[in-house]
C-alpha cells in the first residue's frame, strides 16, 4: 500500500475543492487573500473550543494548572518543528507584538541605527518611527522598487551595513506587500558577519517555506503560526536563542513574569499565577494578562492535521509552490499583464503571485483618494457581488492583485478569478469606482 508521511494515500484527503470539507466557509465563498488572516480547518476549531469550553468549566485550575502544562506541550512541538531548543520558543498573539518587544526591549546610544528595507510590513515601520522618537535611536532604509535580483538586494543591504553604526536591522523572509520572498537567509549571514542584530520578520514563515531556524542563526525571529499553519486567530512563535534572552527583560505588555532590579528597601511582589517555566525568559511570556490563550495551546493539533490529512510538509508546499505560480500564469495570460518576479524567478519561490491589473499607469504625484478609491470599489465590489476577497495593492504606480495559493484552492478558482478582475477594471475604467464618493475625489485615467 502507497503511504505519504506514513500514512496510507488511500487515508489522505485530496488537495484543491476536496479539501473544503475540512474548513469553515460559507457554501460559495472563495477565499483567495489566505495569506492576511489565514484560516484553520474544522478539527482545530473543535480543539479550541474544547479548550475554551474547560477555561469556562473550571476557570482558575485551567488557567493556572492545565494551561501551563498544555503551553508546555505546544512549545515543545514547535521547537521541534524549528528545530531549536524548546527553551528558545515562547508565544505572542502576532509578529508585531514580538518586534515591538525586542525593540522596546534593546538599549540605544546616540549614533545607533535601525536599518530596515521600504517594503517593511507597515506596522513595524511605524514601531521604529515610535522608537526613534523616543530614544536615541535612528533609522536607515534600503530603498528599492521591484523586480531587482537577490544578489542586488544583498549587496545593498551589506554597503548599508558597513556605512552605518547599525545596532539591529529588520527584515522579511516573505514581503507581505507586494507578496514576495526575500533572500533572508543571506540577509542574515550578512549580520552576523557585520556584527549586527537580526530580527527576522517571518509573519509569513512558518507552514509557509522551510524554516530551520538553528540553521538561520538570526538573533531574533518571529512566525505567525495562524497565517498558513491553520492556528486559530492569534498565534506567533517568538525565537529568542538562548545568547540574546537576557536582552529581552520584559514581555509586551510587561507582566507578572518581569523581574525588576533590586532597589533597596522595597520588596519583592508576589506573583499571583503559579509561573512554572523552565527559565525566567519563559516564564516572562507564560502569563502576560488575562486574554484567551487558547490559539497558543492547537499547535499539535494543526501539526497533526498537516501530517495526517494533509500528508506532510512537503507535500503542502510542493502543491502550494505549484498552484501559485501556475495561477499567476493564466491570471496575468488573461488579463493580458504579467507576474511581478526578477530574472533569477526568486521571489515567487513563495505561496504569492502578484499579477498587474490592467489599468493604466499613474504618473507619480498620483492622488491617494483616487488610488483608494479605486481599490476600495474593486475590494468592496468583489465581495458584495461575487463573494471573495482578493488583496489588491497600488505598488510602483501600478494595480496589483496578490492571489494566495493553499490547499483548499486549485487552478479553476483563478480562472474564474481573472475574470471577475477582468470586469472590475472595465468597470474602474468607465469610472465607477467614483460613485457614491465624496467630492473631490480625483479622477483617474485608467
């Protein structure tokens, strides 16, 4: 008998519409934007509830006996999926709450920099534009428009170093706008090597591309295991090796966890949850508030599934790699446009595409309530009148549309998807996307 990961074929559930059945979408939605806010099939759901429906049976021996025991258990399956010690790996409820941490976390002197690249998740662009208006801190930006290869990427990345006093320099393993993979690997050989710290953004990493994370060697490195792991809403794995913890002194927010220093005279709080974690640095993240920590406790419940139902690792990206860049190919045949990559075809080694619409050009002092305008009635259309959700973003003076490849998903969704593009532009085009506007928004030559 065939098996795949040890299980029999026969026992597999096939990837594309077959595996629908597993997941929760109303009859005829079709879900191609997965990469924004993922989404976690039925069998996780009832393992979140059921660890719900015991917080709410007996709320204080779950929280403070079962809870810890439980986190222990998720912790020790995602350590062995990074292949990291398990004293390493803590949760966060997304990668912007772990780089906020480790920035509000580090020590600035005058002179230090924050080197980050312009395709920098947004959020944490404004997380260093926060951080250097209040310490000492500056920051430097790579700037770049692609397609450029990764050898440019790196090389640029390597001149900012030696030109700057970097202190800790941010990036992407997937960019999530425009979505595409950067060469983050070499990215951050180039810090160790310049004696630089790394944070490595990978909110799309995990169940996403390979991520071995004692291979990477980065000192900091975040993963939201909710995007494309199919952990329910809101789970990050936080890595922290053990050399860089005692950087890290306090959670976000701080909590019970947190060790002050000693001040003469005052004494030390009584913590009010039993923290049982292995070291200090664990313990600082156990409990951090009373919030549902339930996403934290189905990391083996969604790794079971992927092996299981899914057949493996593997498997999953082999067909997601696959569908994502067929699907770029016929979106962009159709549409008569092209797939945003570079020569090398590096940055789609991804589960993205990112296809042009074909609407004209904008000069560049383009108005941004005409750019919204528009791609608010694409979004807003799209959804109301053909129940999906595509995310389309205005890069380089151009529409894009960026099309998630997943298991749940095969090559006729996109089919039918360039088509319902293809309307939407015409219809931009006749100026549709400016009725019920407000006046003064700009009219666009589309």
């Amino acid at each position: 008998m065939a098996t795949i990961n040890g299980k029999p074929a026969s026992q597999l559930t096939t990837f594309g519409h077959e595996m629908r059945k597993h997941f929760l979408f109303d009859e005829g939605f079709v879900n191609l934007n997965h990469g924004s806010f993922g989404t976690y099939p039925r069998p996780i759901r009832d393992t979140l509830r059921d660890f719900q429906d015991q917080a709410e049976a007996t709320p204080d021996p779950f929280i403070r006996f079962e809870y810890p025991r439980r986190l222990a258990e998720s912790r020790r399956a995602m350590a062995s999926f990074l292949n990291v010690p398990v004293e390493e790996v803590v949760f966060v409820p997304n990668a912007t709450t772990a780089i906020n941490t480790v920035l509000r976390n580090l020590t600035f002197n005058e002179g230090d920099k924050i080197a980050y690249f312009s395709t920098i998740y947004g959020a944490c662009e404004k997380t260093v534009d926060y951080i250097t208006e209040t310490t000492p801190a500056g920051s430097v930006k790579v700037e770049y428009t692609y397609p450029v290869s990764d050898d440019w990427m790196v090389q640029q990345f390597r001149d900012l170093l030696r030109a700057e006093k970097v202190k800790v320099a941010i990036f992407d393993t997937v960019v999530s706008v425009p979505g595409l993979r950067m060469p983050f690997e070499r990215l951050a050989e180039a810090c160790r090597e310049a004696d630089v710290l790394s944070i490595v953004d990978a909110a799309h990493g995990v169940g996403h591309i390979p991520l071995d994370l004692r291979a990477l060697k980065a000192d900091f490195t975040v993963s939201n295991a909710h995007k494309w792991l199919f952990v329910p809403r809101g789970c990050a794995v936080f890595h922290i090796p053990l050399r860089n913890q005692h950087l890290i002194r306090s959670s976000l927010p701080t909590s019970h966890g947190f060790e002050p220093l000693p001040v003469p005279g005052k004494k030390e709080l009584v913590k009010p949850i039993p923290l049982v974690g292995e070291s200090a640095f664990v313990q600082n993240f156990q409990f951090v508030g009373t919030i549902d920590n339930s996403p934290y406790l189905c990391i083996p419940a969604a790794l079971k599934f992927r092996n299981e139902v899914c057949g493996g690792e593997e498997k999953i990206m082999t067909y997601c790699r696959n569908l994502a860049k067929e699907a770029g190919e016929i979106v962009s045949t159709i549409l008569g446009t092209n797939v945003l990559d570079n020569e090398e075809g590096t940055l789609t080694n991804c589960f993205f595409a990112n296809v042009r619409l074909p609407l004209a050009k904008q000069p560049a002092d383009v108005g941004v309530s005409g750019v919204a305008a528009v791609t608010q009635f694409m979004t807003r259309t799209m959804t109301a009148e053909s129940k999906t959700f595509m995310q389309i973003t205005f890069y380089n003076n151009n529409w894009w549309v960026r099309l998630s490849a997943t298991i749940y998903l095969e090559i006729t969704d996109f089919e039918w998807a360039a088509g319902v593009l293809k309307d939407l532009c015409g219809r931009a085009k006749k100026g549709e996307y400016l009725k019920g506007q407000e006046e003064g928004i700009e009219h666009l030559n589309l």
